[in-house]
C-alpha cells in the first residue's frame, strides 16, 4: 500500500518514475533545445568544419591535378628520349655498316693488290721456270744426243765396223728429229 500512496502522490506533482524523455509535459522545451542544437550544429558545420573539409579536398584536387600534369610531361620527355635513342641507335647502325663497307672494301683493294703481285710473282718464276725447264730439255738433248753419239760409236766398232764422226752425227740428228 504504502507503493500506491507513493505512486499517487507522484501523479499528483506531475511527475512519473520513467524516462524524463518520455514526459509529456516537457516536450515543448526538448524541442526547443533540439532546435537550438540542431541551429548551432549547422552552423559549426557550415562556418567551420565544412570550409575546411573543402579546402583539403580542392587542395588535393589540385595536387592530383598537377601530379598528372607533371606525369604526362615526364611521359613526353620520356617519349622524346626514346625517339632520341631510337634515332642514336639508327645512325650508330648506318654508321656503323658504312664503317664495315668501307673496311671490306679497303681490305678487299689490298688483297686485289696483293692478289696482283702474288700472279705476277708467279708468272715471273713460270716463265723463269719454263725458261730452266727449256734449258734442261735442250741440255739433255745435247746430253742425249752426245750419248747417243757415243753408244753409237761404241757399237760400230763392237760390230767390227768403223763409223766416222760426220755419219754418226748425221745418223743421230736424223733419228732425234724423228
């Protein structure tokens, strides 16, 4: 009983045990401060926290911005630089094969020289090589023809006959001349 006496005497001065949000008798100063707090939210957002969050995001806008400014200038450098070394590269290939056929063609002249001398040093000992061989062939003729004039006159006179010098020769020269 002693509950009820209380709970009654509560109802009586207005005010409940319970969530003092839920009273209805207070509802028109929680609005009034909502608002008041609502108002001044906006405008701490608005004057201060929203100015701010704007500038770091254009600073960064414009960070971005010339971040890729400066990358696509890198890229166009970088693109030159490659049409500067493709073009280097060419030029040492040209040069490079001008060198070679210019290096051919001197080593082929002086092996062209070296090749004329080289035949003309071996026609030079041909023809003196010719020239000891025509020795030697009539060298040997004589040769021959003197043994010949011998072996002839040593048979004439094993035969029991006598040749002279004048027959013999003549007999020997007609025979070598076929």
């Amino acid at each position: 009983m002693a509950d009820n006496t209380n709970a009654a005497a509560e109802v009586a001065a207005g005010t409940q045990a319970g969530m003092p949000q839920l009273n209805v008798g207070t509802f028109d100063n929680q609005i009034f401060w909502l608002l008041v707090t609502l108002v001044v939210i906006y405008f701490v957002l608005s004057r201060v926290a929203l100015p701010r969050i704007a500038a770091i995001l254009a600073e960064r806008q414009g960070t971005i911005t010339n971040d890729i400014a400066a990358a696509e200038d890198l890229k166009a450098k970088a693109e030159a630089a490659e049409a500067a070394y493709d073009k280097a590269l060419a030029d040492a290939r040209a040069e490079a094969q001008r060198i070679a056929g210019e290096t051919k063609a001197a080593i082929q002249a002086d092996l062209d020289v070296a090749i004329e001398k080289a035949d003309a040093e071996i026609a030079a000992k041909a023809a003196e090589s010719e020239k000891a061989i025509a020795d030697i062939r009539a060298g040997a003729q004589d040769a021959v023809k003197e043994v010949a004039k011998d072996a002839a006159k040593d048979i004439v006179a094993l035969m029991g006959g006598k040749a002279d010098a004048k027959s013999i020769t003549a007999a020997v020269t007609a025979r070598m001349k076929g």
